[in-house]
C-alpha cells in the first residue's frame, strides 16, 4: 500500500527546489493524500503518514508513523498501525510524505528513521516494548508507593502514642483527713 503511494509523491519530489514538508533536518516531498496511489518506485527512503491539526506549523499537518521502504527493511503498515492512524485521523484525510536517500546509503534508513521517531514521538510508532516498559516502571512506582505508605503508617503511629496524654490515675491521699466529703466513715467519736 505505501509502496504504491510513493511513486505519485516522487514525480512532484524531483524538482529542483527543496519544496515539500521538513522533520528535523530532512525534507520531505510535498504531502498528499494517501489515497492516491501509483507505481513501486525504485529507490528507498523513509515515509510519513500525517493527519491535519491546526497546532502544527507551518503545514498544520502532524507526524502519526515514520516508516522505511525499499532496501533490506522494507516496511509497509500493519494492521494494527493502519487502524491506529485511522483512529487517530477520527474522519480526517491522511496525507503521506517520503524522503528518498540513494541505494547505497539503505543502511541509513533506520538511524534516520529512530531518530524521526525520538524527536517527533508519533503516536502510532509507540510499539508494544514501550507499552510494556511503561507498565514495568508503573508497576515499580506502585510497589514504592505501597512501601512508603507503610513506612508512614508506622511513622504516624509512633508520632500519635507519643503525642497522647497517659490517663491521669487517681492518687491515693496519705495521711489524716478530716471528714471528706461524700465519705461514709464514721467519726472516731461517735460509735
């Protein structure tokens, strides 16, 4: 499928003047639908499906994937990352752009692409090991979470038992009284 929409984004890429869309310090050829197919061109390079937002500038076309083509990686969109951009397309056109590199230099095409990758994140590039990395260091922060809570629990406690008042106990009186109040003794004289 991206194969065939590279040969109609080529024919407008051979122009003399850079023309088309830049990520870091590549130019890429002028987006266009992905709709639009032709032939397989015989060249390799990197791809980008895009999706219109306004945020972006100055095409107001944001990265969702980079992908490589021709050469000893050929990549095409699976299913799960053709869903994800049509998802996050939510109804809006694709567009598709594709920056070619000579034969001889295919072995660039995924340091470029890594590269694309690290300094835009798109969306549908997030692949599964980074979903599990982040579950991982999610799972750790819980368990540092649940440790702290415990360890401030036993500080809590402590903070509160020395903070408490012991009851006053009631002290016996010593020595001679005379009549308390309330007492049922009677007086040594009257027996």
């Amino acid at each position: 499928m991206i194969q065939q929409e590279v040969g109609c984004v080529m024919s407008r890429f051979h122009s003399r003047t850079p023309l088309g869309i830049r990520f870091a310090d590549y130019i890429f050829s002028e987006p266009v639908p992905l709709t639009q197919s032709s032939s397989i061109p015989r060249v390799v390079g990197i791809y980008v499906v895009l999706v219109p937002d306004p945020t972006w500038g100055p095409w107001h076309l944001q990265p969702l994937l980079f992908g490589e083509f021709g050469g000893p990686r050929q990549e095409s969109l699976n299913q799960e990352q053709q869903a994800c951009c049509l998802r996050a397309a939510a109804g809006r056109t694709l567009y598709f752009a594709v920056y070619t590199l000579p034969l001889q230099h295919a072995s660039e095409l995924s340091r470029m692409k890594h590269e694309l990758i690290e300094h835009y994140n798109p969306i549908c590039n997030q692949d599964a090991a980074g979903s599990a990395e982040i579950a991982q260091k999610l799972n750790t922060l819980e368990k540092k979470i649940l440790e702290y809570d415990a360890v401030l629990r036993v500080a809590l406690a402590a903070i509160g038992q020395a903070g408490q008042v012991p009851p006053e106990t009631k002290k016996r009186i010593a020595g001679f009284q005379p009549n308390p109040a309330g007492s049922h003794r009677s007086s040594p004289g009257k027996a």
